[in-house]
C-alpha cells in the first residue's frame, strides 16, 4: 500500500510538472494543450505498448504445443498467482533477460531471451518470470510506459521553449527559463527513475511470494547482473530499461540514471524475506 500511494503521488508531480509547463510555454492554451497531449500518450500506451515493446525485440510466441520450459513455468506460476495465463514469447537475444508488458492482467504478455534460459535453473527461472507476473498483477507495466512517456514528453516540451514566442517574452525572468530547459526534464527524469525502483522493489517481494522460492530470484539477479555486464543489449532501445528484470544496456549514462534499484540492495532484502518465510 506504501507503495502504490508513493507512485500515485510521483505521478501525479508528472502530470502537474508537465501541464505547468504547457501553460508557461502557451499560457492557459498551452496547459490545455499540454492536457490533451497527456491523455492522447496515456490512450496510445494503454492499447498499444506491448504491441511495439514485442515487435521491437522480435518476439517470438511460444504455446503449449510447443513444449517449451518457459511456456510450463509460467503456466504453473499463473495458476498460483490465480492470474490469467499470459502470452509467453520468446527474444532471440543472448543477453540474459526478461520483461513483462500488456496493458492489464487480461492483456498480458511475458518474454525472456534466449540467454536468460541457458543461464538459470529452474528454481531460478521461476523466480524471474514470477517477478514478471507480479509486475502483472500490479498493473506495473502500464504505470511504468506512462511515466517514461510523460517524462519525454517534458523533455520535449523543454526544448521547445527555445522557439516559444510566449517564453521568450517571459525570459526576465531567467529561472523560470533555465527551470524549464533543464531542471524541468531533469527532475521528470529522476521521478521516472523513482517511479521505476519502487515498482522493482514490489515485483521482487511479490514474484518471491508467488513462486515460494525469494533464494531463487536472489540468485538469478546476482547471475542477471554478471550476465548483462559480460553481454549488455546492443540492438535495443534505452527507454525501455524499465520493462527489463535487470537493466540491461551496461555501463555510461545508463549506469548513473538507472532505472533500477541496486541488485545488492534487492539481493539483501529477499535474503531477510527468505529467513523469515522459515519460520
């Protein structure tokens, strides 16, 4: 519940960040511009996102028919999680990873890559695609698309203040200007970010209580880690970092702006889940 008020709260700093500066830039106009804009990218994520996420990383749909370990894993944990069964694809990607996307838990689709399955066991697995479920049932998915999206969408609408007749009138006022060239998309960038770790941090304790197993998930972020670093996605898009388990372009600005909490952090707090499931 902690959770879930903190990301309504950052989102809704977004949705105030972004309308705010509709108005700066066009006055009232411009805020109800800037409105209207917000509800048309919440619309097109909703119906659409999984749609592009998969294509984009060439996903392939795997069924019972093809007896698939991934296919049977998540089989089993949805009846657990008493989810609906999502669709389950396939990345051909060496990179050892995994995501979930779909706008609500009738909607669903969850993929790993191809490296992700020759890399875990299957206590581990299990405890990978039960975190995807867990993003699942929270409906992380569609909060993590809106705030990305929101958060480019206030970058964008920084630069564009460079050819806003209206701001230029208002340039007396510098801090204003500079708030919103930089700070602006800044501060939505780390709210994004926020947004993101709170999510991975409720995915890990809810994908630990589907599959029983947190020592699975435990040890498969810490096998994750070194994988990602030894073979990091090189065909992939940066803006989709928060969809992956573990964030998977490696190294530079990714590394300092991670949408992802520490894995040591995550690591430590399903090793304490673990000892007091024991008892």
């Amino acid at each position: 519940m902690q959770n879930n008020i903190k990301t309504f709260l950052l989102m809704a700093v977004l949705t105030v960040l972004f309308v705010w500066i509709g108005g700066e830039i066009g006055g009232q106009q411009g805020a109800l511009i800037a409105f209207v804009i917000a509800a048309a990218i919440n619309f097109y994520s909703y119906w659409f996102s999984d749609k592009l996420v998969l294509h984009r990383y060439k996903g392939h749909e795997v069924g019972q028919q093809d007896d698939s370990r991934l296919y049977r894993i998540v089989e089993e944990l949805s009846k657990k999680a008493n989810l609906p069964m999502p669709r389950v694809f396939l990345i051909p990607d060496r990179t050892p990873n995994a995501f979930a996307t779909g706008r609500n838990p009738q909607h669903a689709a969850v993929a790993a890559t191809e490296g992700i399955l020759q890399l875990l066991s299957d206590d581990e697995l299990q405890g990978v695609m039960a975190h995807e479920l867990a993003h699942v049932q929270h409906r992380d998915i569609l909060i993590g698309t809106v705030a990305a999206t929101f958060a480019g969408a206030i970058a964008m609408l920084g630069q564009l203040t460079r050819y806003s007749a209206a701001t230029q009138q208002k340039r007396q006022n510098p801090i204003s200007a500079i708030f919103i060239l930089v700070g602006a998309p800044l501060a939505a960038m780390l709210i994004r970010m926020t947004i993101s770790r709170v999510r991975e941090y409720s995915a890990d304790a809810g994908g630990a209580e589907i599959s029983g197993k947190p020592l699975g998930l435990a040890n498969a972020l810490n096998k994750l880690q070194q994988g990602v670093a030894k073979y990091p996605m090189t065909n992939g898009n940066p803006a989709h970092s928060h969809l992956f388990i573990v964030n998977p372009f490696f190294g530079g600005i990714q590394k300092l702006f991670s949408t992802h909490p520490p894995i040591e952090e995550r690591i430590r707090r399903l090793e304490e889940m673990s000892k007091s499931m024991q008892f």
